[in-house]
C-alpha cells in the first residue's frame, strides 16, 4: 500500500459489477472501503473491512450527506481515493431516446462523479489522495446507437483532464480507468430500457431503424464480454501506484479502440460501419 495518510478509500456503485468486484480486492489488501450504494450493498456489506454509505450520485444533498457520514468516521485522516464507478448505459437512436433518459445519462456518468469530487476533495486532500474516474471506450470511439453513454464518458474524460491540471499543484492525481467489454448487469439493464423506449416511440420513427437496429443486434450478440477482475484489478493498481498514471485499460477489446482511435476519421468509420454490418442496404431497410 503506498504511503498515504490514509487507508480509506470511498467508491460509488460499489454493489455490483466492476464496482463489487474493486471494493472486494480493496478490502482484501487491507484498505477501509467505504462502498458508496443506492439502495444496498447485498453480501457486499458484511465483508470485513466494508462499510456501506447510501448514496445518490445524482444528488447534490445526497453526495454531501455521503462526505459528512465518511468524514465523521475517518476524521483528519482523510481519504486515500474516490473511485467513481457509478454508471449507466442509455443506447438507442439519439432521435428516439426521450429526453428524461438523455438527462438522467449525463446526471449519473458526468454530472454524479463531479458532485461527488466537489464534496469529497477536502477528505482527499488531509489524506493525500487521489481520484479515480472510470470511462468507457465509446468516449474515444464514436459506436452507433451508443451517442448518450460516449458522449457522457466523453465529458468525463475532458472534466478529468482538466481536473488534473487543477488539483496538480495539490498534489492530487486524476486517473481515467477504461474498461472493456465486462460481463455484467449494466448491459442487460440497458437493453431493456433501450426496448422500453423504443415500445414508447412513434412506431413510424421506429421504424426507419428497424434494419440497422437488427444488424447491431446481430453484431452485438458475437461480442464476447470478459470477466470483472482485470477492470477490478486496474482500479486497484490506480489506486495503489505511488505515482498513478493517466490512464488505465483493461477487459475485453479495449485495446482494439486504442487502435482504432489513432486512425483517420474517414477509416474508423468505415471499419465501425462494416464491424455492426451498417452498409447503405441495412441502412435503409427500415424506411
């Protein structure tokens, strides 16, 4: 564990997934998690080590109660990292998403981590800490059907960025932790929310997406997602490192958008539009 005048570390989303998973590791190497949960923590909450804090990301009121309930137990010592993992994923023709889903997209994934980094810096600050944001490949690489989650991802890469800028004289590092294709819950959830929109929508609008929605589909039913332990153990390391770096990837096909980002425009979209099978005859098929 590297030196810190703290072991405690304080993560949203910590009730399931990739955020079950790091609190898990955390507590096994002796740090004190303090899992940030909506509704409950489950088995999550009687591990030693474990202490679980309600919270709303979305929530000013609720984040600032979250810092109040952890500085009344760490104290002066303050805290070693803020981990924000809470995310969701809102998927679907951008034309078709109501707006209420656009809004609550950005409230978790952009506008959660920045409430919660404004009420939990003075802990990092007595504990000579760190933050720890978890993004998505989507905020590098623009995927169909997929514009709230990367745009959302996007602007909290940019806000970590200039946030380092900010906090550096503090000496207080800013990591970006980019998971891959992870198996867990969140797609299943997405899914269904993207099949409620969509029964919501004008069936004529809908339409006009049917066969690009079905090759999606069909692109998105071979994608092999990985376990939760490589993301899981990334966060770790982002939060161990004496000198954390930037970025962290880790999980399934991650690599592959590094790759892809660093093409010109004009390939990578072509490439994305050949990979979910969108040629000019799929494109159509529903209008």
């Amino acid at each position: 564990m590297p030196a810190s005048a703290s072991d405690g570390v304080f993560i949203t989303g910590a009730a399931t997934g990739i955020g079950a998973a790091a609190a898990r590791l955390l507590a096994r190497d002796g740090y004190t998690v303090f899992a940030g949960v909506h509704s409950s923590a489950g088995p999550l909450g009687s591990l030693p080590g474990v202490r679980q804090v309600p919270i709303d990301v979305t929530d000013p009121a609720s984040v600032a109660q979250a810092a109040k309930f952890v500085t009344a137990d760490v104290g002066d010592r303050g805290l070693h990292a803020v981990i924000n993992n809470a995310g969701i994923i809102m998927q679907g023709p951008l034309e078709l998403i109501r707006p209420e889903d656009l809004q609550h997209q950005f409230a978790v994934n952009t506008l959660g981590p920045a409430y919660v980094i404004q009420a939990f810096l003075p802990l990092l600050r007595a504990g000579h800490g760190r933050v720890i944001n978890i993004g998505a490949p989507t905020a590098r690489i623009a995927v169909p059907f997929m514009a709230p989650i990367g745009a959302s991802k996007a602007a909290l890469a940019s806000l970590s960025d200039a946030l380092r800028l900010e906090l550096a004289a503090a000496g207080i590092p800013v990591s970006v932790v980019t998971p891959g294709g992870t198996d867990t819950q969140i797609f299943a959830k997405a899914d269904a929310a993207a099949q409620a929109g969509l029964a919501a929508a004008d069936p004529a609008r809908v339409a006009l997406y049917t066969g690009q929605l079905a090759a999606v589909a069909r692109a998105s039913s071979r994608q092999r997602l990985g376990p939760v332990d490589p993301v899981a153990q990334a966060i770790v390391a982002a939060t161990r490192a004496p000198r954390p770096k930037r970025h962290y990837a880790a999980g399934n096909g991650v690599r592959m958008y590094g790759v892809l980002a660093h093409l010109p425009a004009s390939i990578r979209e072509r490439l994305v539009t050949a990979v979910f099978g969108l040629g000019k005859a799929d494109a159509g098929a529903g209008a």
